[in-house]
C-alpha cells in the first residue's frame, strides 16, 4: 500500500477525496486518533504503522484546516501534536437530467418519507466504530468499470439540486454488484430517492454505499468478505436508466468512491 505520512507539517488533499493519514509506532503507544473537523477519529495499528482515513466533504470549502493527532501511551501519558489538513479546490461539472415528476415536485406524503429517510442516514452515517473491518484494499464493485458524475452540480427538469454524492458506474440491469471490500451491513431498504439500497459498514466511520439495486441479496448484521455478491443492478428510485450509484460516505463526508480505491492500494 501507498501511504500519506503525518511527519508532515501539512496534509493536502482534494475536495470530495479521501485521504490515508499514518504514524510510526512507538514503544508505549497503545492508542491513536485524529481529531478533524469536529470528530475523534480512531487509528488502527498495522504492523508498526498506526492509520486511519479521513474525508474531505466535495462541498468543503478549499483552505487550512486544523487536525490534532493524540497519541495516548501505556504510561497514562496524552501527547497531542497540531497539524494542518490544506483542501485544494476541485471543478465538478453540471448536470441536466429530466426525471419523473413526482422525483422533482414532492407530494406531501412523499417528503414526509424523503425526510424520515434522510434522517435514518444520517443516525447511520454519524457512527464511527474504533476498528477497521478490512485487510485488502478496496475494490470496484463491478470488476473492470469506471465511474461518472461524483460531485456533479445536478439539475432535475430544470430545477438545482444537491451535487452527486456518488459515481454512476453503467451495467446492464441484473449485473451482480461484489462488496467494495470486507464489512458488516448496516442497511437494507427501498428508499424514495435511491430505490433500493444497501449501505456496508467498513469500520472508523467508511460506509459504502449501493443506490438503485433491481434486487437485494444481503440482509442487515450480515458480514461480507470483498468482492462477495450483494444484489443486482437496477433502476429503481429517481433515475434515467439502469446503473449502479455507488458512494462512500467517511465520517459522513461524501467522498468519490475511487478516491478509497487509490489510497487503499
């Protein structure tokens, strides 16, 4: 694997993109974490090397932002050393789509539903378990594709809406989607917006998600290794076609889903 070093001063990174933040073990080190935009965020060891990955929200506005690294040794000791994470800017194009109506102009019971959802998601994404639940780095869901439209500026019939938290990987309906790598599912559902709908936990606050599925095949506590079948591709909820929306959302930051493949490799 590539790593990021945390000897240095500064950590650069790009809107909507993930980034491997490291320190070298050290004898009486028997706890790390970051603290980073509001959150503790747990490091894991590996060897002689402690980790963990952070995200930089697609919306985050470019510039310096303070992290702390707290190193906490079997001594009792608390050491904190201040560091700086420089977002760089990144140009994410518009989209037009036309879409069903009822997507764009929601009836009451509709955006009762869309908000009820929305708050689920977020009790799920707001979780950051102190472990992470993979050994190998990450992969592609569908082997061998590419992904379009992460951070996208969209436009539904006309009207501006939230960017694309996601990249749109295209496949035939029914094509088997594997899991992006080890994790436990933490989510199961038909949702208004994103049809049907599985979300992987994979430990320190790195949930994947899979928008859109024609059939489900996992269930909620149930593990997965990488690259085990989750469900099928599908074009359910507000979409133009079949396609597998497939996002990353790491300490409820929306980050492009290639962005862990690369710093997982």
């Amino acid at each position: 694997m590539s790593f990021l070093a945390l000897v240095l001063a500064v950590v650069t990174v790009a809107q909507g993109d993930a980034v491997r933040i490291e320190h070298s073990h050290e004898a009486g080190l028997e706890a790390a974490s970051i603290d980073w935009n509001g959150r503790s965020v747990p490091m894991v060891r590996s060897d002689d090397v402690w980790f963990t990955l952070l995200g930089v929200d697609l919306d985050v506005s470019p510039g310096s932002y303070p992290a702390t690294l707290v190193l906490r040794h079997t001594n009792g000791e608390t050491t904190r050393t201040d560091e700086v994470i420089d977002v760089t800017s990144k140009e994410f194009p518009t989209t037009r789509l036309t879409v069903e109506p009822q997507y764009v102009e929601l009836a009451p019971e509709d955006l009762a539903r869309s908000n009820r959802e929305s708050a689920r998601l977020g009790e799920i994404f707001g979780r950051i378990s102190g472990e992470a639940l993979w050994t190998e780095p990450f992969e592609v869901p569908i082997p061998g594709r590419e992904g379009s439209n992460f951070g996208h500026r969209r436009v539904f019939n006309d009207q501006p809406r939230n960017p694309h938290s996601g990249a749109d990987i295209s496949a035939s309906e029914g094509t088997p989607i594997r899991s992006a790598n080890r994790g436990r599912v933490v989510e199961t559902g038909n949702y208004f917006f994103n049809g049907n709908t599985v979300i992987v936990d994979h430990g320190l606050g790195i949930y994947a998600v899979y928008l859109h599925l024609s059939r489900i095949d996992v269930e909620i506590g149930q593990w997965l290794e990488r690259g085990e079948v989750l469900g099928l591709v599908g074009a359910t909820g507000r979409v133009t076609g079949p396609h597998l929306h497939w996002g990353f959302r790491v300490q409820n930051a929306r980050v492009d889903p290639f962005s862990i493949v690369r710093v997982t490799q």
